[in-house]
C-alpha cells in the first residue's frame, strides 16, 4: 500500500514539474523575429527566435523553409497543365540553448538569399522548438514572407493568418493602425524594438479591426509618433508572428 502511495505522489509531483515547462511553449513565450517579411532579389533574409518570457529549459531548434513552386504536368496526349507543389528547405539542427532571458534574442538563420532563381510569392518559416533532453517536439513557431517579384500576386490564396503588411494610419498618438492579413479571435502582443533593444512590449493593447486590419491602442504609446521601429506581432494561440522592420510612424495630426 505504501508502495502505491509513494509512486502515486512520485507521480503528481512529475506532472507538476512538466505544467509549468509545458506552460513555456504554449503561451506564446517565443517568437520568430525576421529582418522583415517583404523581399526583394538579393536581400538576405535573418532568421531569431525572441524570448518574450524568461525561458529556464533548455532546447533546440530546427528552421524549415517552405515555399509553392508551378510544376509543369503532360498527360497521355501531351496536353500540358500547372499545379502548385511545395517545396522545402530544412537547416540543420541548432545547438543546445540552455535558457533565455526576458527579450534575448538569437539568430538561428541568416544564410537565406532571394534571388533570379528564388520562387516568387510566399514563404513560410518555421521554427520547430525541441526538449533537449527528451528531442521531444514541444512546437512549432511560424512567420510568413512575401518575395516580391516578376509575377508575384499577394492576393493568391495561402495559409499566411499573420502578416503585418505597412502602417495604415496613426488614428491619434495612442491609437494606431496597420494593413495586413489578421484574425479576429487570435490574441496579440506587440514589441516595439531598436535593434535588440525593446521600446515598449504591448499586451492586451493589439486586435484586428477585420481582417486586412490591426489596431494598436494603448496610452503607453504616447510620445512614440514621428519614429521608426521594428514592429513585432506575436499571437499567442497560434505561435504565429511577424515583424514590420524599420517602420516609420508618422507624427500624430
């Protein structure tokens, strides 16, 4: 009886153990930062991951790159038809890191070139998030890219739920808006960074007026107008965000 009575204990305290390891991930802790999210032939493209929380375990990382390409098809009688087909890049596993603190940032990318020979249209990055001691998948980051060129149409129909497109707006000096692609029941935050150096981290402020709309209202953002930032928008439910680089705010009329 004593037996049971202590492996049934042994066992609790495990379970509390991993809730707040688990907790780490499934709350948004993490998210991918970009150089931006629209490219060009010959930008390079940098790839961090953003602690928004102090992370204490240790893991590592894997970055994939995901992408449509048009493949020509002939059937029997030679006739010719097109069909989207995705393409894949993946990197080698990181190191180990073994903590972070609260808005460390790391690279774990940033060998990535657009060019002639790139696929036009849109890319999605994603960041796999793996336990070092298990190797077990804990989750997946995501952030979408548009390479803007010859022939790419960004109203083409994808799985992008994210992307902070441009500033739309400054409504008043605490009351911003933002073009892009949005859902209304996702649960935002906002860093506004230089650098590595973060401005403000907005929680609670940041939900979509529809869905090709962002709102950004929050009394902390007074005296920010007239400046230029590097706007991270993280969802929290999704593990989804994306970064508006060196984006220049207009002055408040």
């Amino acid at each position: 009886m004593k037996i049971k009575l202590w492996a049934g204990l042994a066992l609790i305290g495990l379970f509390c153990l991993a809730m707040p390891v688990q907790a780490q991930w499934q709350s948004g802790n993490l998210a991918v930062r970009t150089n931006g999210n629209v490219f060009q032939s010959g930008d390079q493209l940098r790839v961090e991951v953003t602690a928004l929380e102090q992370i204490t375990e240790s893991f590592y990382t894997q970055v994939v790159y995901a992408y449509n390409e048009q493949v020509e098809e002939k059937d029997e009688d030679g006739n010719v038809t097109y069909k989207q087909v995705e393409r894949t890049r993946k990197r080698d596993s990181s190191p180990v890191i073994e903590n972070l603190e609260k808005y460390q940032s790391l690279v774990l990318d940033d060998r990535f070139h657009f060019g002639d020979a790139s696929a036009a249209g849109w890319y999605e990055v994603r960041v796999s998030i793996f336990q070092a001691n298990t190797k077990a998948l804990m989750t997946v980051l995501r952030t979408c890219l548009f390479y803007q060129s010859a022939g790419a149409d960004e109203q083409v129909k994808n799985s992008c739920e994210l992307f902070l497109r441009s500033i739309k707006r400054v409504n008043n000096e605490m009351f911003w808006t933002f073009d892009g692609r949005f859902k209304s029941d996702a649960r935002y935050s906002v860093v506004l960074l230089r650098g590595n150096r973060v401005v403000k981290h907005l929680i609670g402020s940041a939900y979509a007026g529809g869905p090709r709309e962002f709102n950004l209202a929050s009394a902390e953002l007074e005296g920010l107008t007239g400046q230029s930032y590097d706007i991270l928008v993280q969802d929290h439910q999704s593990g989804r965000s994306s970064t508006l680089a060196k984006a220049a705010i207009p002055s408040a009329q």
